[in-house]
C-alpha cells in the first residue's frame, strides 16, 4: 500500500464538480481521479482519502485542515477550533 500525503482543493460553491488533487511534495496534479471517498473520522484522527484512478486505487494519510467562510468577507479561513452553543471546545 503506498501512502502519499496530498492537497484537495474544491471549488468556492462547494460542488464536488471540479475538485483536484496535488501531490504536496511535487505540488503536480494527481490526474485520472474518478471517485473521492472519505471515510468518517473524528477530531484528532488522521484523514483518509480513497481515490479511485483509472489505473488503480491509492489510500492516502494527512493531516487535517478545516476552514469555513468568514462572516465579514466571505472568505475561506482555516479553523483552529469550534465552540459549540453549550459550551464544548473541538481543538484541531
């Protein structure tokens, strides 16, 4: 099993449409992607991602990065942490 630390970029509206994977060492486009799968997971626990390529499938680790749009701009921002109404903390 290869493990490959990778970058998953989706457009701005949020679409599955569009979506493209870079290797992060080469920063090069992973081509002949045909299915993305993302298991369930929890804060704290590493990301899997199963790509279905034309040739084969690849099981990929990496860490983690959770962003939302800002209020003010509408801009996307990475999230350091959410507090719920009750009080609960999620660190990532």
């Amino acid at each position: 099993m290869v493990h490959q630390l990778v970058k998953m970029v989706t457009p701005g509206d949020g679409a599955s449409v569009g979506t493209k994977v870079f290797d992060v060492e080469s920063g090069r486009e992973i081509s002949g992607i045909v299915a993305v799968e993302m298991p369930r997971f929890e804060a704290g626990d590493p990301i899997f991602l199963k790509l279905e390529l034309l040739a084969g499938v690849l099981e990929i680790t990496g860490a983690p990065r959770f962003c939302v749009a800002d209020p003010k701009t509408g801009k996307p921002r990475e999230v350091k942490s959410i507090t719920f109404a009750d009080g609960e903390t999620v660190e990532f």
